[in-house]
C-alpha cells in the first residue's frame, strides 16, 4: 500500500505505545472552532469529563460506579475552540493521590528521558504524552506538585496557575483549596499559548518582574548534585532579572519541613471531605501506598486543626509581600532526580517528603509556578521553578518563554 492510500494511524496509538492510555481514553476530539492552537494536538488527564465517557479518576471501581459525563470539562470546550484536536485521554494516579506516577491497576506510563526511572504522578500519563511526542501539549492537574513534579522528571515545561483563576468545572477534584488546572509542553513559548486560551488577564500591578528572591532552606532540600547542575540556569534567570536576594524563606514558622505537614493536614482533610463517603461505601480496591494514605486522611479528618490553617494564612500573607509585583522566587521543582521504578518504600518517602517541602510552598500559597528543564544529573532531568504573586500567571508565562531560551537545556 503506497504512502498515499495508507490509512491514518489511530491518534491515541502513541498514547498506548507509551503506557499513558486511560482505560476509555481511545476517542479523539475535532476542533469546533479556529484560534490561536490551530493544527496542535492535545491529550487530557483521565480526570477530565470528556462528554459520552466515564471519568476514571484512575481506579477501576471509580470507573465502574459513575456515569458517563454529559458534558465537555470547560478547559476541553475552550482547547477545542481556540483550534486544538483531542487524541485521548491519560492514565492519572488513583483519584490523583501520589507523586510518583505509578498506577497499581494501570501501570507506569514512560519516562522517555529517563525510560528506568518513574514519571512522577500524578499527572504521569500526561507528561509522559508530552515528553514523547505523541501530542503538542497536555491537560494535567496539580494539588501537591502533579504537574510540576512530572514536568520535572521527564524534561518538559509545566505550569500550576494561581489558584481558581483557570476554570475547572467538570474537573474531578482532589482537594478543593489545593486543586488547579495545569498543563505541560515542550516548549515554553507553546506553555505561553496555552496559557492565552485557559487564563483570564493578569488582575492588579503588570510591572516587568525586577527582583529575585533565593530561599536558602529551599535549595538545601536540593540533592547536591541537582543543586549544581541547576545553578547555571539559576545565575542566567538572574542576570536576566534583576538582583537577587539571599534568604530563609520559614525559618521563623517552623521551617519547610513544618510546611509540609501543615499542608498535607489540610489537605488530608479535604480529600477525606471530598472522597471519604464514596470510600466507605464502595470499599474500592487502592494499592497498597494509595489505601496507606487514604487511611491517613481519614485519621487526619477526625483531628482538630492544631494552627495548620492559621499557619497557611501566615504564609500566604508573606509570600505575596515578599513577591509584591515585580517579585520571583526561585527553587529547584524536586529535590532529585527521578528515582528509580525499582525504589524502596523508603526511598520513595524520602522522595516524597524533600519534593513535598518544596511544592508547598506555591501550594499553600495558592500561587503561579511554572517549572523549566534546566539541567542533568546522571542523564536524567531537573527542573528550576519561577514563583509568582498569585494572579501574574501570564507575565510569568511571558518570562517563562523569555529566559527558556538561554537557561534550558
């Protein structure tokens, strides 16, 4: 059969090849209308409604005991409008608990950076679409770090929008006051367009970003050799900038460490608020680290708040002074590399927690974080992060895309 005549492949075939298929996820959306995303393709977290099918949430049970949507999520409604085509949805971590992209009942979609390590969750499906090529751009989520700790891992851009400013209706949720719409791309400048199309105008000061704020107790969660490899791009984001200032972003609140927990308290809470119900009734079957922490949120739920909130207030206050307008943090996205799929429970908890006390930070916060590749350790990827005063997504977008082409790989 000559080229001519061949038939066209199946768009989600790529998905499949590169373990990031959702179970259902093999349709494929047409653009209802032209705009800035005309030609691109694009693939969605199976926590998306994608209208006729069943939002899997990444759980067989889950699947089995909910309808199909009626409707299009709004993110999809609006990607599909601006020109982009859908090719299918993603595998996610269960109900998008984990960091690590490893789904028990689904497998490990591919880290094509790194095809020995794990993807980073729980947005793994959708990174791993990006990173190997089978779409342009890709629809994740991100409550703890599941956009930006994927994007990290598999060397691609990723972005977390301030809190409530991306419209996430149809939207399976995790945790309320954490949840944001996020997405990936292989460049920042695609990072940028999609961002035209999903994110309202920036509100208050659109003064160009002149300082740059650089967190001690943040960089010294970063492996020293990620430390190292990041610090070139560090310098050249600075120097682009404008100067930086040394500092110890919560020494005199408990530390990141006491972020953390703070964070994963409250968030624990709103998972149990949000999914206990369902839990207790359907029993579904979690691996064993989902089912873990499940149980823990549930413990969590029955514990009064011991200052966890009043402490979130705090760090938002300081954090949108210290950003004020022209203000940008810089931190590494995770504190290693991507560790390997054969890792300890140990290693992964350590994994975890380090990487934890760095996404916190924006997400207790509630604050813009987009993540750039920006160097290698043993071959694998990292990523440096800029932060934001909440609501300056697009300039950050815009900045992202300035400095990518002298601080990336």
């Amino acid at each position: 059969m000559n080229q001519a005549t061949a038939p066209i492949p199946e768009p989600w075939k790529r998905l499949r090849d590169l373990g990031a298929l959702a179970p259902g996820g093999d349709f494929a959306l047409e653009p209802t209308g032209a705009g800035p995303l005309n030609g691109l393709t694009f693939a969605v977290k199976d926590l998306y409604d994608i209208a006729g099918r069943v939002t899997g949430g990444g759980n067989p049970d889950w699947l089995r005991t909910h309808q199909p949507a009626k409707v299009h999520a709004a993110s999809v409604t609006r990607l599909l409008a601006a020109g982009a085509r859908a090719i299918g949805k993603t595998v996610t971590d269960e109900l998008a608990f984990s960091l690590n992209g490893q789904n028990f009942h689904y497998g490990t979609p591919r880290n094509s950076a790194a095809p020995d390590r794990i993807p980073g969750g729980s947005s793994s499906g959708s990174a791993a679409a990006v990173a190997g090529g089978a779409c342009d751009f890709a629809l994740g989520t991100d409550t703890g770090g599941s956009v930006r700790i994927p994007a990290a891992l598999n060397g691609i851009f990723g972005i977390r929008p301030s809190h409530g400013t991306v419209d996430d209706r149809g939207v399976m949720a995790l945790a309320r006051s954490h949840d944001t719409v996020g997405w990936f791309a292989r460049s920042a400048d695609l990072l940028a367009r999609v961002g035209g199309v999903l994110l309202p105008p920036d509100g208050g000061e659109d003064a160009p970003f002149g300082e740059v704020y650089l967190a001690r107790d943040a960089w010294a969660l970063a492996d020293p050799a990620v430390a190292a490899a990041l610090a070139p791009a560090r310098e050249k984001a600075i120097s682009a900038i404008g100067p930086a200032i040394d500092m110890t972003l919560a020494a005199d609140c408990g530390g990141l460490s006491a972020w953390r927990t703070a964070f994963r308290f409250l968030q624990m809470r709103e998972i149990w608020a949000e999914h206990g119900a369902w839990i207790e009734c359907e029993k579904p079957r979690f691996g064993p680290e989902i089912a873990e922490r499940f149980a823990m949120s549930k413990e969590a739920a029955a514990r009064t708040d011991s200052g966890e909130a009043e402490l979130r207030r705090t760090i938002t206050r300081r954090l949108d002074d210290m950003l004020s307008a022209d203000g940008i943090l810089i931190v590494p996205t995770a504190a290693d590399i991507a560790p390997l799929k054969s890792m300890s429970a140990a290693d992964s908890a350590g994994f975890r927690d380090r990487t934890l006390s760095l996404t916190c930070i924006a997400g207790l916060a509630r604050l813009p974080q987009v993540t750039l590749p920006a160097g290698l350790v043993q071959g694998a990827p990292v990523g440096l992060s800029l932060i934001a005063r909440h609501g300056r997504d697009r300039a950050l977008l815009a900045l992202a895309a300035r400095l990518a082409p002298e601080v990336c790989l």
